[in-house]
C-alpha cells in the first residue's frame, strides 16, 4: 500500500470536502478521487459514503482512519529521528573507558556533552585499553579512553591532561607520614604491579620509572586493575606507584607520597576511529576538546 493513499484518506477523512482536501494536498479533485478509489478497491472495503453535496466515513472507515493515523504518525516520527540522527542531534554513542580513568577527565566530558546535547546518550563501557583498541579497529566502538600515549596509525586521537605517578603505600608503612620519597627508598620493598598483557602502556611506564632509578623491582602481585592495586596495597600485600589521580578513590588504608626528581607522567588518550565516524561522534569530540582547554586554561 502506498503512503500517501493514506495521507489521502486521512486528509479527506478530516475535511470531508473533496474541493477543501485537494486544496490542502494542493492537488486537482480527480486525482484524489482516483487515489480513494485505488485505496478503496486495494481493501475491498467501501470507506466512504458520498453524494454531491456530502462526504461521510462508514464505519469501516472510521475505523481504518484510526490505524492509518497512527501508522502516518509513526512515519513521520521515523522520519524526524532518522534526519535528528544524520544530523548529529539524537542517537546513542558507545565510549569504552578504563576504570581508572573515572578519576580523571572523562566524568566532566561527559557530563558536558550530555548538557549541549541531551539527545544523545552516551553509554560508557568499562574495557582494558587493549580491548578498546581492538574494539575501535573494527568499528565496534564509538570512541575510547585508554591509558597511553600512542596508538595504532589507523587510529586518531587527543591527549588527556597528563597525570603523574606517586608512590602509594599502606598506612602503617615507615614512609606512610614522608612529604615525598626517592624511590630508591623503596628499592628493596615488595611491588604490586599492572599486568601487562591487560594495559602494557600501564606496566610499561611503571618499569621505565624503575629503569630510570637503577631498580628492579621484586613484584609479587599482579593485578588487572588500578583499584585492584591500591586494595592490595591498603590489605598489606606490597607498595606500588599509581597515577595520582587515583587518590580521589578515597581507599581507606593507603597513603599517595610524590615521588622525588623528575616527574613520572600516566598519559591517556580519546581514541576513536576516523573510518566509523559520525555527526554525534564530531560533536563529542569536538566537545572533549573544548573541555580540556577549559581545564587547561583554568590550571
């Protein structure tokens, strides 16, 4: 059945004039006879009763007037949420992000896209940075944020405010109350570390921090997860170093002292893939920029 037989009926059905509703549909009156007539034999239905002077629905077509209002409304709904969407304004984006991450700038992006564009939602999927990117290369996910500081050429990306690493010990540990410590101070103390097949970005910049200093360090632990770490450490299991930010989790039981000399930087990263793009992903982005020189020109 073709849709505008029903925009048609529907007209005509409103007017019961075949002068006025030619004239809105901004048609001649035989084409619209013909359109009710086509509608009428296509259902083997009479719709309408009409004489010279009158226009009236059968029941039938009251009832049928009914059903393709609302299949006309829906329509026009698909319609307006198809182009809301082509244009950047409704739709859903799927962001991976590193629970660490939380810490840092990802709430505040968030929270300002969803203000500048409340239609569309943005639903955040906690992944290890390698997932993400493996995600993002076969356009499985809209955008990610990961820990690191390059990634793959097919990629594009833009830099989060860099973080910097800190010794995190347990309370009760003789370095716990210290301003700040060199980390030769803990040469000898027994490490929790990230695992590298999880984020090697992660345990990749801890170990260059210890090349750095001349250590090697004794770890005994490894964990998927930031937060894993610093439990670990709160439970008395070894020491560690963590992206500052991290303090925010408020653990009980942990210590966060800066480390001394040269500064240890956590970089993380807005990936997305330029092949899947989109006007709702153009605008995150290009709100995540704005956001960042926001806090950039504020510190």
């Amino acid at each position: 059945m073709k849709l505008h037989l029903l925009r048609y009926f529907s007209v005509l059905a409103e007017e019961l004039h075949f002068g006025r509703a030619a004239q809105r549909l901004a048609i001649t009156q035989p084409p619209l006879s013909g359109a009710i007539k086509a509608l009428e034999e296509e259902l083997g239905v009479k719709l309408l009763i009409r004489d010279s002077k009158h226009v009236q629905l059968t029941p039938a077509g009251a009832a049928f007037l009914e059903e393709a209002n609302q299949i006309l409304e829906r329509v026009a709904r698909a319609t307006h949420t198809a182009k809301a969407v082509a244009g950047g304004v409704r739709g859903r984006l799927d962001i991976g992000v590193t629970g660490s991450l939380i810490y840092r700038e990802v709430p505040g992006i968030v929270e300002a896209f969803s203000k500048s564009m409340p239609g569309i939602d943005v639903i955040l999927r906690e992944m290890a940075s390698a997932e993400q990117i493996d995600e993002l290369l076969h356009g499985q996910l809209h955008a990610g944020f990961i820990n690191a500081s390059a990634v793959p050429p097919q990629l594009s990306c833009l830099p989060l405010a860099d973080d910097t690493f800190v010794c995190c010990l347990p309370d009760g540990h003789a370095h716990a109350r210290a301003a700040s410590l060199a980390l030769s101070q803990l040469a000898t103390e027994r490490f929790v570390m990230f695992s590298r097949d999880v984020a090697p970005a992660n345990h990749d910049n801890v170990i260059a921090i210890f090349n750095r200093a001349g250590i090697h360090p004794k770890t005994v632990h490894a964990a998927r997860q930031w937060l894993t770490i610093i439990a670990m450490v709160a439970n008395g299991l070894g020491v560690s170093l963590v992206p500052r930010s991290l303090a925010r989790s408020c653990v009980k039981g942990v210590r966060f002292i800066p480390l001394q000399g040269e500064l240890a930087l956590s970089r993380a990263l807005l990936v997305w893939n330029p092949n899947y793009g989109s006007p709702a992903l153009d605008s995150f982005i290009a709100c995540a920029k704005s956001s960042l020189q926001m806090n950039k020109s504020g510190s």
